[in-house]
C-alpha cells in the first residue's frame, strides 16, 4: 500500500525559490522515492505537490523533507501538509 505525501507550496515565489523547489522534487524522484509528482491548484496563494511513497520509506522521505527545507530557508514557502 502507498502512502500519500502532500507538500503546500506558495505560489509567489521568487526565481531562486522556484529553482530550489524544483531541486527538491527532483531529488525525491532520483532518490527512487516516487516516482511522479502531482500539482494541484489549493486556492489563490498555495499549489499542492502531492505523491505517493512506500510504507517503508514514508519516514525517511518526511526526514528528507524536512531537512531539506530547513537547510535552503524554504521554512516560510513549503510546509508538509
């Protein structure tokens, strides 16, 4: 069974947020942790970056995560949902 992760994302974002962001998902991809990732449209100041992920590495991947966002100050434009 997969386990949904959902990231919210501000849509205003500057160009060196957007290239960080995009670094992100690209790294949950080559790291095997999904393999696609959704983009839905939550309301007019946030997109949702939605995949899924094995059970097994649900907890890896939310560490990943998070450190993720604390080490390129993305605190204040991506929260895990």
């Amino acid at each position: 069974m997969k386990k949904g992760i959902r990231l919210q994302v501000r849509k205003d974002l500057d160009p060196h947020q957007q290239f960080t962001f995009i670094k992100l998902k690209g790294s949950l991809i080559s790291r095997g942790y999904t393999d696609i990732i959704h983009i839905l449209d939550q309301d007019e100041d946030f997109h949702v970056n939605a995949f899924d992920t094995s059970p097994e590495l649900r907890n890896e991947v939310l560490q990943y995560i998070a450190t993720f966002i604390n080490s390129e100050n993305l605190l204040e434009t991506v929260s895990m949902k």
